[in-house]
C-alpha cells in the first residue's frame, strides 16, 4: 500500500497540521493518518491537492526524498 512517508515533515516546513491539510483537501484527519501509516491510499486528486498545496513533489510526499 502507498504510504506518504513524507508528509509529515512536509506539513511540520509548512507549519500546517494533519486537521488543517484534511480540511484543505476535503478527507478527515483520521485519513490523513492512515495515508502516512499506509493503512490507506489517498485518491491521484487527494495527492494532487496535497502537492499543490504544500508544493512539494509526489516524491517528497511518498518517499520522503528531495
């Protein structure tokens, strides 16, 4: 299963939490956390939002390289 293993490090830079991105994208937070534990996988739309918002690449996000 995907995980985002960057994400939290990518929300810490942006000073953001997992409810305020959840909010943003429109899932609850509770997602959020499986997204990253990879329990589940966000939809391409929910990844996309995320990268727009944050700017940061899928790779920064899924495997947590810059």
């Amino acid at each position: 299963m995907l995980a985002l293993k960057g994400l939290p490090a990518a929300l810490k830079e942006a000073g953001m939490t997992n409810t305020e991105i959840a909010a943003a994208v429109g899932v609850s937070g509770t997602q959020i956390t499986k997204f990253v534990k990879g329990y589940a996988a966000p939809s391409l739309g929910t990844l996309v939002a995320i990268h727009d918002i944050l700017g940061k690449s899928l790779d920064e996000l899924v495997f947590g390289k810059k």
